[in-house]
C-alpha cells in the first residue's frame, strides 16, 4: 500500500471524527478554511518577481503594478472567504434507491445576506463530481449532488464538501460536513424476471371468508396478469387505461373465485437461485410486477413475514424487508 495514501487516509479519519454528524450546519469562521489554489501560488511568485524587478531597477510604474495587484489579491481573499462564511446548509431526508442506480442528496442552502453569494459547489467528498449553484440574496437554494450507493442496506450520508473560489479563483474556501441523516437502499431488480410463482391455497377461516366475499358481492373481485385467450369482459379497462398513460404494455383481467382461494406469496425459496443476493434481486423485481399489476402479495424472506396486501404502503413494507434482511 502506498504510505502517503495511507497516512492521508488516517489524517482524514482523525478530522472526520472530530466532526458530530448533524442535519444542519451553519458556516462561520470556526469551520470554514482557505488555502491558495495553484492560480493564486502562481500569481504570488509573479508578485514576487515584479517586486524584486521593479527594487533592483527602481521602477516607480513597477512598484504601483505590484501593489494594485497584492491589493486585488487581498481584497479577493476577503470575499471569497466571505462567499462561504455565515452560510446555513440543511440536508432533507434522502429518498430510498436502488443499488447501482444513481442517486442524489437534496441540500437546502440559506443566504440571510442582503447579497448574493455566487460559485458555491458541493459535492460527496472526494467524488470530484461537483454541483454549483448561486444563493440569491435573502433567500434560499436547493443543490442536488449525485450519489450511486454500492450495496443494498441503511446506510449513513456519506461527508459531504462545500467550497467555492470566487471572485478571482486565487484561494479555495472550503468546509466539511457530516450530515447525520441515513439513506435505504434497495436490492437491485432482476432485470428479466420470470412470472410470478403461483399462489398457495388459503386454508381455514381465510379460505371460508375470501369464498363468502365472492359469493356475497357476485362478481369476480381478484386480477391477475392477462392470459391470452380471456375475455374481453374480464379486462379491467380502467387499469388498461392508466397502464397506456404510463408507458406501460401490461394488461390486467379480473380472476375467478376459484383463484380467489388462493393468495399470492413471495418466497425466497421459490427463486431458485443459489446466493442470497440474486434471491434479493428476483424478489424486489416480483415485487415491482406484483404492484404494477395490482394484485394482492405477501412476502416471506430471511425470517420475515409482510402479509398480504397491495398499494404504495405495502410495495415500501416490502422493499424495506428486502433492503435490511
């Protein structure tokens, strides 16, 4: 291993850790540091040049070039530091992804200044993958920074950097930030997933109540995926309908009271698969298919049972099961 990269990476891990984690953070002089970028050390041994020209030679028009620019040089250190100084960041609460896909924290940024503060990045720190934005005055902004989380599982927001070099791009002003806000991420959906398994026969009181329903509402309350051949009549055209407004292809036809004997459960064992994470990867595209089409399932994995049901609540139960089993 590379001892440079090694000592950087424990230099990095002490100045993490004196860091609380935090959903807010405001900026002042305490937490804000400032450095010259490879412009401005350029520009000072420029500086540096002219003044020992213009001493050995005497030039007057050498000395006042000199100067007017030292001065630029420090009044641009004063704002650049100023740009980040007194800044409020608030994260808001990440939504859950899906591993592999890209994914982005939202940061709301507040200006109380009665200025506005131009050439603000941020980033997940050490990405490189920044996001500028300006902070209109007395007001606020939201940055979105892009993530792509790995692995499925609750994972901590990763320390985020904040830096801007405006106006002359001679100092870098930048802060560190540990927000305290955790993020779920999903198994990642099989791309091509088989049907759905077959249902499991009800038995007992769940059976006699599911035969009394059909029988008391006479008309077929449960959908399945289309089969060719179905009648036109068992289409629900309603869901056809909203399926076409959304680009999707899938219809839905109404089932018999037979197969409403029978409930819908999402087994790991019924996968087939050897690894647990190709397991994970069918279940969470079943899942999906199983919302889409709007029918009623259950889940059982790795010791957890979600019961039957369907809507945005369950699909959310589910996925959850998935991300932390």
């Amino acid at each position: 291993m590379n001892p440079l990269g090694v000592l950087r990476s424990r230099i990095d891990g002490w100045f993490l850790s004196r860091r609380a984690p935090s959903d807010t953070l405001e900026l002042t002089q305490r937490n804000v540091y400032i450095l010259p970028t490879r412009a401005g050390w350029t520009l000072g041994a420029t500086l540096l040049v002219l003044l020992i020209a213009s001493i050995n030679y005497q030039l007057n028009l050498g000395y006042l070039l000199t100067f007017l620019l030292a001065g630029s040089v420090a009044v641009g250190m004063h704002v650049c530091h100023g740009t980040l100084r007194g800044l409020a960041m608030h994260m808001v609460q990440p939504d859950p992804h899906y591993a592999g896909a890209a994914a982005a924290f939202r940061v709301v940024l507040h200006n109380t200044r009665r200025r506005v503060r131009y050439g603000i990045g941020m980033a997940v720190r050490g990405s490189g993958q920044w996001a500028w934005t300006d902070v209109p005055a007395e007001g606020t902004c939201t940055v979105e920074i892009a993530f792509q989380p790995e692995r499925r599982g609750l994972h901590p927001v990763p320390p985020l950097t904040a830096e801007t070099r405006f106006p002359l791009g001679t100092f870098r002003v930048w802060t560190v930030w540990r927000p305290a806000a955790q993020m779920l991420v999903y198994p990642t959906p099989e791309a091509h997933p088989p049907p759905l398994p077959p249902g499991e026969p009800l038995s007992g009181p769940a059976a006699l109540s599911a035969s009394m329903r059909a029988h008391n509402a006479g008309e077929y309350d449960g959908v399945r995926a289309y089969r060719r051949g179905d009648p036109l009549k068992l289409v629900v055209w309603k869901k056809a309908a909203r399926a076409q407004a959304t680009g999707s292809e899938d219809l839905v036809s109404r089932d018999t009271q037979q197969t409403q004997r029978e409930e819908l459960w999402l087994d790991a064992q019924a996968t087939g698969l050897p690894d647990t994470e190709s397991r994970l990867s069918r279940l969470c595209a079943w899942v999906l298919m199983a919302d889409r089409l709007g029918v009623d399932y259950g889940l059982r994995v790795a010791g957890r049972v979600v019961k039957p049901s369907q809507g945005e609540a369950h699909r959310r139960a589910c996925l959850e099961a998935l991300a932390l089993c």
